[in-house]
C-alpha cells in the first residue's frame, strides 16, 4: 500500500475515509453507530486505487478504532467480512462472538 494513505473517522458522513496525498478520497467503510455497537455496513474503493491495500487498511483501522473505543462490530459488509476470515486477531470484536478460550 502507498504511504501517503491515511484513515479517519468522519463521524459526520457516518463513515471512515481513507484518503490519498491528504484530499484524494481513495475510499470509505460505511457505518452506523450506537453507543455500544459500531455496524459495518459497505465497504467501497476508488478503482484507480484497487490493489493497492485500501480496503485492508480502512478495515484495520475502523476496527482498530472501534477497539480503542470500547465498542463492538457488527458487520454485514461482504469485504469486511471476508478480510476478518484472514485476521482472526479482530473476532474479539464482533457483536455476538463466542468467548475467548482460556489458555493453560
């Protein structure tokens, strides 16, 4: 992924913004929010940026955010979900999750 992509909530649009060079909107997770529960809706890139790892970082960090906030995830969004197959490290998270298994 290029370097100059950064991640931010814009809690106005409902939604997290990965953009280019600090303007470009190269793509967006939709969401809506409660107080206990971030719902990922739509996850959508800019086709002049596919490949290039902006669905992955705007999915790290919506997720990221949402941990950091003491939130849940629900997420119905097909890319989101598929990304979370290869990122087990996220399935605390999610609305519903069984509980961790202890460790010995």
């Amino acid at each position: 992924m290029s370097a100059d992509i950064t991640v931010t909530r814009n809690p106005d649009r409902r939604r997290y913004e990965a953009s280019a060079g600090g303007t470009t909107i190269a793509g967006f997770i939709d969401h809506q929010e409660t107080s206990e529960l971030v719902v990922l809706t739509h996850t959508e890139v800019e086709a002049s940026f596919e490949g290039r790892g902006v669905g992955s970082a705007l999915a790290r960090a919506a997720l990221d955010d949402i941990r950091d906030r003491g939130l849940r995830a629900l997420v119905i969004c097909p890319f989101i979900l598929g990304w979370l197959r290869n990122h087990h490290e996220y399935r605390d998270l999610l609305f519903n999750a069984p509980p961790a298994k202890a460790t010995d």
